[in-house]
C-alpha cells in the first residue's frame, strides 16, 4: 500500500487520481476545501491553499500523521478572470498555482525521502518559454492578465521542478501536462472567458483519460530526478526554457515570500 498526497483531490484530474488510487487499495491524503467534495475512502485534510499559512499548516499535519510518503500530486488551482489578492497580500494565482505547491513540495520533501521509490507528479502545464515569467511584476500587479497567470504559473512550477531536483535528486520530481481534460474548471469568469472554457469541456477528453498517464507516472518514474510529459509525450528538460540558473533565483525569491527555511545541502543520488 502506497501512501498518495493529493492536492485538487476533490474534483477533476486530482479527484479522478484519488478514486483510482482508492480503488486499488492505496492510502490517500487529499487536500482541500470541502470534505463533503473528498472520494470516499480518503483521508481529508482541510486547507485554503492559496494561503501560505494554511499550505504550512497543512504540511505539518500530513507530516505528524504520515512520516512516510511515496507520492505527492499536485494539481489545485483555480482560473481567474479578474485579479485577486489574498489575504496575505498575494495574487491569488501565484498563491495557489505556485507558492501552495512550492511550499508542499519542500516541506514533505523528508517524508518522500522516506519512500523507496519517491515522487512528485506536478500537473500544470510544461515546456512553455521562459519569456512568459513576468520577473519584475510575478504577482502582475501593474497589467493582470488571466491567461497569462496561468500560462506563468505552468512555467514557475517548471522552474521549481528545476530547482528542487538539483537539490533532492533521489526524489523523481515529474511536470505533467494531460491536455485539454473535460473537467468542471473551478473558475471565476467573465464572458470571454467563460465561453473559451465551455468549448474546452465539450471538446476536452475524459478525466479517465487524463488519469491513466498519471497513475503510471506514480507507479513507474522515470529514472531521471526531473522529467516533463505532454500528452503522453516526453519533452526535453534540458534547454533554455528549463534555465538552472534562473530556476536558482526563482528558487531564492520564493524562499522569501514563502516562510519555507533553506534547504540542506543536496543529497548524493
């Protein structure tokens, strides 16, 4: 019996994931909002996950009741058509899309390590170019543009695939884009918006399908600490768009917005 942490678990891919996990027997943590939302059979936890706190607090929970983890995959976020601040003083897609998963990432990265074969399954959206980081403005507060958060969102998480690799290298750190899944698409839209994301649930392909890849990810990693599929396909994590060193600084910068403590020193592979 595996031990699975999901985020987004409540509806959609994440949700799908957990009942396939479930079905088979595994131990599943799903974070989120609504219990009521949570597969039967999962273990919830409760968290607001574009609330760094909550994203803390819920890490110190999983990690008290699961010194052991062999899976995290991560997968909330939520479209926004007009620009939001949380509470904290964040854009609410850079607190969700990002930080959440940055934060979850490193702070069970020891449970992980507990595991013989461990890994993380970041469904966002790789492979986009770097030119899409908005590096002065990350939060977009001058000119928030709702595609473009979310198209930089898929590439901070890329860059942070980057980063946590070179520093848990044993740790299978795997970026995932499924392609156009039919979901429910928890979103806040205006008009435009609401019309693209209806197109997208009539021509997007099933949950089931989108799952399955996943799944397989979880039971065979690649062997590499980082790796990038879109739609089934492997793409290269080795060129421009994947910068060591632009992964660094933003490795550096979050480390500050985020509260996490620096990591040690990489462990040997």
């Amino acid at each position: 019996m595996k031990t699975v942490v999901i985020t987004g678990g409540t509806d959609g891919i994440g949700a799908g994931v957990a009942r396939e996990l479930l079905a088979r027997g595994d131990r599943v943590v799903v974070v989120g909002r609504n219990p009521a939302k949570a597969p039967p059979g999962a273990e919830f936890v409760h968290a607001d996950l574009s609330l760094v706190a909550a994203a803390h607090a819920a890490a110190d929970e999983i990690t008290a009741k699961h010194p052991r983890i062999d899976a995290l995959v991560l997968c909330a976020r939520f479209f926004r058509a007009r620009r939001h601040v949380t509470t904290e003083g964040f854009e609410d897609n850079f607190a969700l899309f990002y930080l959440s998963r940055f934060v979850l990432a490193e702070r069970l990265a020891g449970a992980l390590s507990e595991a013989d074969t461990p890994v993380i399954a970041n469904v966002a959206g790789p492979g986009a170019p770097l030119d899409v980081v908005n590096r002065d403005d990350l939060q977009f507060a001058r000119h928030y543009d709702p595609a473009g958060a979310m198209v930089q969102g898929g590439k901070l998480n890329d860059l942070h695939g980057v980063s946590f690799a070179e520093r848990h290298p044993r740790i299978r750190y795997v970026l995932v884009h499924p392609g156009v899944t039919a979901t429910s698409f928890a979103a806040e839209y205006d008009a435009a918006s609401a019309r693209q994301l209806d197109r997208m649930k009539r021509f997007g392909k099933p949950v089931g399908e989108a799952v399955a890849p996943i799944v397989r990810v979880l039971d065979s990693p690649p062997a590499e600490p980082l790796s990038a599929f879109v739609e089934g396909r492997r793409i290269a994590v080795d060129g421009p768009a994947f910068d060591v060193q632009v992964a660094r600084w933003l490795h550096a910068e979050t480390l500050r917005l985020s509260g996490v403590s620096p990591e040690t020193p990489a462990r040997p592979g």
